[in-house]
C-alpha cells in the first residue's frame, strides 16, 4: 500500500524560497570565498605588488609607496628563487625600516604566510609596530578587507602579534629575549638594525649571532626568506659578518661624460690638490682662502664633485640622479654561504636632504680637525665597519728621538701655554713619596705642540737648628699633597714666566689639575682667589666604559655634593685617541709634538708615555695599561694638557685666532668662523663660545657660590717670583725646593712616629712660631678638625702646663 501523498500549495513553496533566498546566497558568497582562500594567490614581484597595494602614510612622499634603486634590488633579490638571505649594508636614513613592514606586508596579506620581525629591543619593536606596521595596514584600502575589526573595547590584536583575516599573522619582538628565538614559526624574519651589538650575544648561556640561529630555525620551511638591514659599526657586528659571507652587490651610475661605462661610487672622500689626495675617483672638493674683515683668513669650500674614473672630470651633484636613473648592480665576490646576497650603499647614494654633497664633506673636514669624530663619519656617512687606524703599540725609544734643542725655554712659535697637574700618592716599594708632577707645553700655529718641561713637588727643604750648638742642619721633608706647603710650590711653579728668542714672556693661559686625589680638598685648593689668578681649572677624567668615547670636555660641569665646588669632567679615552695619531705626526708639521733635550736621556718618562696600549675585544677598543703595576702619570699629563687646551679654545677667541693661522691641517686649511662655532659646540667639546661671552667660565661662578673653607682662608700664600729668569735647560726649577723653617715648642718634643728629636726649627716667612713635627701646626690643626666637624683648641690651651711659651721668632727669605 502505497504512502499518501502530501503536496504543499504553490504559494507556500514560493513563500519558502523568498523567505530562504538571502541564507542561499549567504551561502554560496561563503562557499566561493572558502573556495578562493584554499587556493594561494598568483605570484606577483615583490616591487609591483607594494607600489600597488601599500600607502605611506607618514613621510615627505605621502601616497603609494614608490620604491628607490636600492630598496627594489632588496624586493627582486628576495623573489629569485635561490636567495635565503638578503642584507642590505646602508647608511642611517635608507628607508629600511619602510622596506621591511611592506614586506612584511606582501607576505602576510598576498602570500598568506606568517612574517616575524626582530629589534634590538621590546620597546624598539612596538615603536616600529605601532608608528610603522600598523598606520601602513590601516591606510592601504586595497587590503582593509583582511584587518579584523575593532571590537567596542578597542583594537582587537595587541602590539606584538597582528592577525589578519586570512589567517597569516605579523609578529614583531625584541632580540634581547632568547625565548623569541627558540619559537620561530614563520617563513619571512627580519633583522633591523643589525650592526648593534645585541644582535651578536655573547657570554654563559647566549648562543651568538641572532641570523645563525633564525637561519637555522627557518630550515624546515620549503622557501625561507631572511632580511637583514643595518648601519655597520664594527668589523665583527652581525650586519658586516653576514655581507662579507655574501655576494657583495654594488650600484653602478652612468656618467654624463661617459655614458657607456658604468662605474661604482667609490666611498672617498679627499681635498683635490692636497698630500691627502685620494687617487681615482671619488667624491672630491677644492678650497680657497678667504679673508674676512678682522684680518684672519680661512678655508671654505668652493667646489664639490664625483671624479669619472676614466676622463677625470666632475659629476655635479644635481647630475647625480640622471646618472643613477637606470638601476644597476653588479655581484662584485662569490658568495660564501649559498643562496646570500649583500647589497651596499652609502650616503651619496641616498636622496634624503641630511645626505646633500655638501654636508658628506662637511663632515669628512670635522674629522680632521677632531679625530674622534672618524668612527662617526665611518659609520653613519661611509656606511662602513671602523677599524681603528693604529695599533695602540708607542715604540719609547722613538719618540725619545723626537728631543731637540730649543733656542729658548720657549720656543718662538708658542703663542700659548697650558699646564697639567697630577697628583700621585707615592710608593714605599719604589721608593716615591707623595708629590704633585706637572707638565708644560706650548701650542703654536696649527696646534704643533712643543713640551717645555716637567715639574716635581714632593717635599720641603727644613733647616733644623742644634739649640745647643747652634747647627743648621737641612732635612728634606714629604709634603701632604694639596696641603698648604705643597700648593704654595704649585702656584709658584705655575705663575712663572717663559721666555721666547725674542725677549717675549709668557704665562700660562690655562692650567688643567686632576682633582682624583682628594676631591674635597683639591677642589677647596683650586677655588682660592691665587688659584684662579694663574687660571687653574679643576678637571677629573671620567668614568668611561669599554669601547666608550666621551668628548674631550663638555659644556656642563659637575659639582662635590659636600661643598657644592664646581669641576670638569674629561674624556680620557678620545684624547688618548688624538695623541696616539700625533705621536704618528712628522715632527715640524702641523700637529705634530716636539720634545726638548733634557728629556732625551730620561728614559723613564718615555716608557710611561707608551705605558698604556689598545685593546680589542669584541668590537671595541680601549685604552689601558699594559701591565698592571705599571706608571702612566706622564700620559695623564698629556692627557689633561690636552684638555687645558680645549677649554682654552672654547673660552678664549684669541686663543682659536692664534692657533687657527694660515696653515694646512692635514690636508686642509681651518674652516671659517662660523662652521668653527658649530664644531666647538657639537664636536671637539661642546662649548659654544657665544654661550661663554656673557657667563664666562662656569666654574668660576659656581666657585664664588661655593662657602668659604676655614682651613683655606688662613692660608698667607706666597706670590709668583719673577718670571725672567735665565733657562737653566733643568727639569726641576730652584722654586719646587722650598726652604722652610720652623721652631718647637720643646726640645724634646715627641714626633707622630713616636721618636724623640731634640733639635728646634722654626719657619721662614712665618709672623709666628709653629711647633715641629712633634705637635701639629695651627694650620694643620684646622685642616684635620675641619674635616672631622670639630673646632680645635688653640696652641696656649692645648699644651701642656710644663711646656714653656713659644719663643721670640725672626723672619727670612723664603
């Protein structure tokens, strides 16, 4: 028996099928979306598919992004088929970071695949995942449809891990994090910034270079992609490492003259006419003397071009981009690691305004003026590894050959002299006492630098007188370093006068004392009234870690946080820097050192001035001792000349004219007056001399500031003495030996040591007797309870009720 049967009008079934038609199409749009993800887009070249599909939003170049030679040969050398890596050698300011977030880009949205990006940090990574990644996806319409909406409570992705629609994600981490390396899951890694050193960890625990172990962890993908992008800072950072394993790609131009030959822009840069000249091409300028108002005349720039390499003439800058129009890059090595490419360019290949012609050469004079300046232009300009340019290896012997006679304690091209003080704490095994060294040197036009002598205060000359007999006996006594006796030797010394062939005296314009001794004290000492008179700045070397360079001064001072006394702080490493090359300096040219004859036999001042060597380890280079037990303390007098004369250039406009004269400076004549302004203030110091007209020295301000110190204002020191005296061609003047006399109050009077001297001395120059080393002078009294926060009791009332008054004094000669 057959079912019945149950037919549905026509109109309901009509009614059914308006009613289901938009879950029906629903369905089909699904079913064919479905379809189309689960089949992989067509390829498309890297380059077409960004210029089309991702907007720039920020930037001078707003719109779809258009792509220079250099960042089109990093897209098609990642879409050949055997590339694995690709690193790009640049200069700072290369679109880069643009590059690698439109890549990153192509990969997630076209291809579907997941793309990870690495910083030198956390916080570096979100700032190019919030201010690049993120503004590029949000304003390129042509792939809004794949970015997951916002949810009410906000945006749904966090900063490190963006997914899109079609499932790919874009993750960007720190690099200083080794867990972000143990879990890499995508076939596209980027490394930006890549010739920091966090990307070359080393130590217990680290596992190196950060391309090796993305390299190593991407292997399981069939096509894996690497790109790696950085300005270079040493030979051994990760960005030099991995290029020089590469094939090393260069740009080729073609020269209006010689349209036909394409050739490389050669990372030189040189004066043409000059001994510093680089042979070929390369980026060249010509000078020429210009005499300004005041009667000074400087070198200013007058021609800037690119020399062809085969008819010799000049490529213009506005030329430049004619030339570079056609994009050619030639593999100039065979790659060591297979599947790498490098690709290298440095500032005259960008058009970014900060990379004009003008300013590379701008650049490349400052080095010659300041040294410590050549890794900078190395790196951020060159877009090269710096690899210093001596070995850190004096030969003592050498340089003793550079001792010639002058023809006066001075010698007629001085126009300034600027002193150093160090002050060392003696040694018991070698025989030293504790004693304040000094150095003079002269600095003539071009800065050529003539060492005048080297003095030694390290005691006091007492006559001691037999009660009995009436015999004068002389001892020789260790003074306190910084105390009363031993400062007044110092400003004696520094108060002389030096005399030049032609009967010129002169003083010294600035004196640099190391105040690391004793800082209390030596910075009370330097801020007397007769301290600033011979123009003493206190200056202490700063704390500067490996590899570090900090300028040779600053335009800040520091100050003691217990009385508030003002100090500069110097970089030591920079300085030992620029004196290593002028040791290498011909003697007589400009910068070069000259010694006098009296040192020619001491043997041990030289060794002390090689005493220190550079080291390397791990990409940076420092200054040291050689040996641990060895003596510098002529070096850091160098060191500290060399600061007195910064801060006299940057204080002193007669200084910068007299050292400033019509002389060649490695190649190049001083620049004009305001492009010397700009180099004192962001270079060589960072002292701006405008800054200084009207505030004059810093310190000396903060000094009046300073409360006056007891112990110092009961000094009576003893003024400079005549400055004409004949050049004895000795190292220690008749000055630094003071004699000095002083009675006790008792014949037997017990000294600190505990023995028994019954001879009585007295002191020369002094209105008042002060008993000897058996009881503590006044002043020394007051120096002791000043730092110990009590006032002490006066001579009468300390003595004991035996001891007779102090007798009737004389005075002498001091």
């Amino acid at each position: 028996m057959s079912q019945p049967r149950h037919d549905l009008h026509p109109a309901i079934v009509r009614e059914l099928g308006r009613l289901t038609l938009p879950g029906r199409s629903n369905a089909r749009r699904l079913i064919a979306r479905t379809a189309r993800n689960l089949v992989p887009n067509l390829p498309v070249g890297t380059r077409a598919w960004i210029e089309e599909h991702v907007w720039n939003p920020s930037g001078n170049r707003q719109g779809y992004l258009r792509l220079d030679n250099a960042q089109a040969e990093v897209c098609d050398a990642l879409d050949e088929p055997s590339t694995r890596k690709v690193n790009w050698l640049k200069p700072p300011r290369s679109g880069s970071s643009t590059l690698t977030a439109a890549i990153h880009i192509k990969r997630a949205a076209h291809d579907g695949e997941n793309a990870i990006f690495y910083e030198r940090g956390q916080g570096e990574a979100q700032d190019w995942s919030e201010k690049k990644l993120r503004p590029m996806l949000m304003a390129s319409v042509k792939i809004a449809h794949l970015i997951k909406p916002d949810s009410r409570s906000g945006t749904q992705d966090s900063w490190s891990d963006i997914t899109l629609l079609n499932g790919a994600m874009l993750m960007q981490r720190g690099v200083q994090v080794d867990g972000n390396f143990k879990a890499i899951d995508a076939p596209q890694v980027s490394l930006d910034e890549g010739g920091d050193p966090a990307f070359k960890a080393t130590g217990k625990g680290k596992e190196g270079s950060k391309a090796g172990q993305a390299a190593t962890r991407t292997a399981q993908y069939a096509e894996p992609k690497m790109y790696i992008g950085g300005t270079p800072t040493t030979a051994d950072c990760m960005v030099v490492e991995e290029y020089e394993r590469s094939d090393k790609r260069t740009m080729r131009s073609r020269f209006p003259c010689c349209p036909d030959r394409p050739q490389e822009l050669l990372p030189n840069v040189s004066e043409a006419g000059t001994r510093n000249e680089i042979p070929g091409s390369g980026l060249k300028y010509r000078c020429v003397t210009v005499e300004h108002d005041d009667g000074t005349t400087t070198r200013e720039v007058s021609e800037i071009g690119y020399e062809c390499a085969f008819c010799q003439r000049w490529m213009r800058e506005d030329e430049r981009n004619d030339a570079m129009a056609e994009r050619i890059f030639v593999a100039t090595a065979r790659a060591k690691e297979k599947g790498s490419v490098g690709i290298y360019t440095w500032a005259i290949h960008s058009k970014d305004p900060s990379h004009r012609w003008d300013r590379i050469v701008e650049m490349y004079r400052s080095t010659l003026e300041d040294p410590t300046r050549r890794q900078v232009f190395v790196n951020l300009w060159l877009a090269l590894p710096y690899t210093p340019e001596n070995t850190g290896v004096l030969d003592p012997h050498k340089l003793a050959e550079r001792c010639e006679p002058y023809a006066a304690e001075c010698p007629q091209q001085v126009a300034r002299i600027h002193v150093a003080w160090d002050t060392q704490r003696g040694s018991i095994a070698k025989g030293q006492l504790p004693r304040h060294e000094g150095l003079f040197w002269g600095v003539g036009p071009g800065r050529e630098i003539f060492i005048l002598a080297k003095f030694v205060v390290d005691g006091v000359n007492v006559e001691v007188v037999d009660p009995e007999t009436g015999e004068v006996t002389i001892h020789r006594e260790a003074i306190e370093p910084f105390g009363p006796d031993a400062w007044r030797q110092v400003l004696e010394i520094c108060g002389r006068g030096w005399r030049k062939p032609d009967g010129t005296i002169l003083h010294a314009a600035k004196v640099a004392v190391d105040i690391g001794y004793d800082l209390n004290r030596a910075l009370q000492a330097c801020a007397q009234r007769e301290s600033r008179k011979v123009r003493i700045v206190p200056v202490k070397g700063r704390k500067e870690g490996r590899g570090m360079r900090a300028p040779a001064i600053t335009g800040t001072v520091s100050k003691s946080r217990r009385d508030g006394l003002a100090f500069i702080s110097v970089g030591t490493q920079s300085i030992k820097d620029t004196l290593h090359r002028m040791w290498s300096i011909r003697v007589g040219e400009a910068e070069s050192i000259h010694a006098p004859l009296c040192l020619s036999e001491d043997q041990g001042f030289w060794e002390q001035v090689t005493a220190e060597r550079l080291f390397e380890e791990g990409g940076k280079t420092w200054w040291d001792k050689e040996k641990a037990d060895a003596s510098n303390e002529n070096l850091d007098l160098l060191v500290y000349c060399y600061a007195a004369m910064c801060l006299d250039l940057a204080s002193s406009v007669m200084t910068r004219r007299a050292l400033a004269a019509d002389v060649t400076l490695n190649g190049t004549r001083e620049a004009s007056a305001r492009d010397r302004r700009h180099r004192l203030r962001r270079g060589r110091g960072g002292l701006d001399p405008r800054s200084l007209r009207h505030r004059r020295e810093p310190w000396r301000r903060l000094r009046r500031q300073a409360p006056a110190s007891r112990t110092w204002s009961r000094l009576a020191l003893t003024p400079p003495g005549p400055s004409g005296a004949p050049w004895t061609g000795t190292v220690s003047p008749p000055t630094a030996r003071s004699s000095i006399r002083r009675r006790s109050l008792s014949t037997s009077a017990t000294t600190r040591t505990g023995r028994s001297r019954s001879a009585t001395t007295r002191r020369a120059g002094s209105g008042r007797s002060s008993p000897g080393r058996g009881g503590a002078r006044p002043i020394d009294r007051a120096c002791r309870s000043s730092r110990s926060g009590r006032r002490s009791p006066s001579p009468a009332t300390s003595s004991s009720p035996s001891a007779p008054s102090p007798p009737r004094t004389r005075s002498t000669a001091g």
